[in-house]
C-alpha cells in the first residue's frame, strides 16, 4: 500500500508536527509502507509573514496535480492546513479522490493572538471548512477532539501521540554548567508559546530555554540571564532535557506539547497549566500534581510542586506513549482511493493489533 503524507510542515523545520510525520513516516516504512511525502522542499517557497522559518509554498497546486499523477497513492493524508494543504484538498475533490486530515495545530489562536481584530469564530469557520470533505480528522488530543466537536467539526478521531523513548532516556545531568535547580523550556519560540510566562517567574537556580523561532533574538535581549541554546542533533536534544530539574511549558494553546512527553522521558519532571495539551498529557481533567510534575493556574506553583519528582516515575508515565499504537491508529482510520483495497486495511490493522500485544 503506498500512502501519501501532504503537509507544509518538514524538514529542515525543528516542530513537535515534523517529529510526528517524520516518525510516523519511519514507523511506516519499517513495517513494509510505501511512504510518500509532498512537502515544502518540493515547490518554490517564500518565508511565512512574521515567522521567516517556516517556507511558504508559491502556487503549489499545478505541481500538485502532477506529482500525484505520478505518484499514483493508494492513500492520501494532508496534514496541515497551509498551501499545499488546501491545494492537495482542491485537487481531491475536483478528482472526487478520498482523503484524511489531521489538526495539529491550534491556527486560529495562533492567528488570532497576531491579529486579534479577526474573529475566533470566523478563523474556526474556516478551519471547519478545510476539514469538512475529510473522511477522518485526526485530532491529537480528547482535548483538543472535544474542542473542536463543540465548533461543529464532524468525523473527529482521538488519535494517540507517541515519543520515541530510545531516543528520549535518562542522561548524565551535567550538559549544562549552570546553578541548580535548572528550569528548561524547549520548543518553538514564537508568540502563541508564551515563554514570557515562565521567563519572568522569580525562580532559584538557572532557566535555560532551547530551539529556534522568531522571538529568540527579542528574548535574548530582554533576558540576558537567561540561556539561549539551539541543539543540532536528537541526541543533543536528550542531552538537554536530561540536565534540567524542571521542565516548565508556559504555552495555553497547544493541541498536545510532544516536548513535554520526551521531557518526561528523560526522567525531567513538567510544570504546566492546566490546559489542553498538558491536560491530555498527564490525563487529568484539573489543577494536580502526580508523581511526574504538576499542573497548576499559577506556573510558579506548579514548578515548586514539581520539585523533586523521581526519574523512574517520570519515565514510566511516558512509556505510556506508544508509537506501535499511534502507528496502529493511524492504520486503522486511513481511507483508501479504490474501495477494494478496504478489505487490505483491515487486514493490516489486524496485524498491527497483534504486532501491539505481542510487544507488551
């Protein structure tokens, strides 16, 4: 079966979408997936208004017809909403080809936090209306899921994120050179993260703060205390996170923070709000603290209350994460262009159900 993953996010971008599709894409492949992926690499591209590392495709739509044409997929997926998301989406349904989308990111906060004269309600509209021809929408969280079934969005999947925990294990906790406790935020650095939340708290030790983004050179100026690192490898990533005593996500409007799972990996505690996202991560439904960190309406609490958390408890609680099911769902609700390869899929999900046991 060869399945075509769309999206306007990839590589060299650094996001938690990337890490996904990326992953999931190996995962794919591994087990026997003819893997397919139309990213912003394959047009000509102009950086995105306000936020210059994310490329931009240029009327991709031509090339898209083109490129599938050749391609020839049994399945196709659009990942993201961008230009070559809704041009792979036009493209499909003047064709009358199946498709599934996946919502990974929250864009009418994002655009809404930029430019809040535009109405949540009519960027939601919007939103519903790209997804409205999908066979399935992936969401990435029950959060997230229920958030966008009260918007009126139909055929919503609850689908699992995984973290990749080879990767992401307990290192030595001396990549840094700096006073305890270290508090450590990673991610994309731009508005709609928040960091200024954590950034101002009058915490002891040292805050470290790691990945690229727009905001990084206004932030750099406005905290110089403050350590500013940008890893070139996973490995390195690991690395960092394993160093810090906390590691604190100010952000209100993310669809999950895979960053807070591989943090937890690492045997590092999280501090976070309440919201969707570190809600669906530490599977609470209020303000708490658990054995692996702490979820409070004032962060500074909930960074004291995370103080001290064990490694071993922290690690376990992101096992739970497992890509063989993320994979396996993912299997499950795709929806192939000829209705005769239905009887294929459920036979591969099947598979991937026994894969599943037979790992635990």
């Amino acid at each position: 079966m060869h399945i075509l993953i769309v999206t306007d996010a990839w590589h060299p971008q650094i996001n938690g979408v990337v890490r996904v599709l990326d992953t999931l894409r190996t995962r794919l492949m591994d087990r026997g997936f003819e893997v397919s992926v139309i990213s912003p690499n394959d047009f000509i591209t102009v950086p995105c208004p306000g936020y210059a590392e994310i490329p931009l495709a240029v009327f991709p739509q031509r090339k898209i017809r083109s490129m599938l044409k050749r391609m020839r997929p049994d399945v196709i997926h659009i990942a993201t909403e961008g230009p070559i998301g809704w041009s792979m989406r036009k493209v499909c349904l003047k064709k009358g080809l199946p498709f599934t989308t996946a919502y990974h990111t929250k864009f009418p906060q994002y655009v809404h936090e930029r430019l809040p004269f535009l109405s949540l309600d009519r960027l939601y509209d919007v939103m519903r209306k790209f997804h409205g021809p999908s066979k399935c929408v992936f969401s990435p969280s029950h959060s997230v899921a229920k958030e966008l079934a009260r918007y009126g969005f139909e055929n919503v999947f609850e689908w699992s994120h995984g973290v990749d925990t080879d990767t992401f294990s307990p290192q030595e906790k001396d990549f840094f050179d700096l006073p305890r406790p270290i508090h450590m935020y990673v991610g994309r650095l731009a508005v709609e993260k928040n960091i200024p939340a954590f950034l101002d708290l009058d915490l002891p030790g040292s805050k470290v703060v790691v990945g690229p983004g727009p905001l990084r050179e206004e932030l750099m100026e406005k905290y110089p205390d403050v350590l500013f690192h940008i890893p070139y490898s996973d490995r390195e990533l690991a690395l960092c996170y394993s160093a810090a005593d906390v590691f604190v996500f100010p952000s209100l409007t993310d669809t999950f923070g895979l960053v807070m799972a591989e943090s937890l990996a690492c045997g590092v505690p999280v501090a976070a709000y309440p919201v969707s996202g570190p809600l669906d991560v530490f599977g609470q439904q209020a303000a708490c603290e658990t054995s692996f960190g702490a979820l409070h309406d004032d962060l500074s609490k909930a960074v004291k209350k995370a103080y001290g958390k064990l490694v071993p408890a922290c690690r376990s609680h992101a096992l739970h994460f497992s890509w063989d099911r993320v994979v396996a769902e993912f299997l499950d609700n795709i929806y192939p262009i000829d209705p005769a390869l239905k009887d294929k899929r459920w036979k591969v999900r099947k598979r991937s159900a026994k894969f599943i046991k037979e790992a635990s």
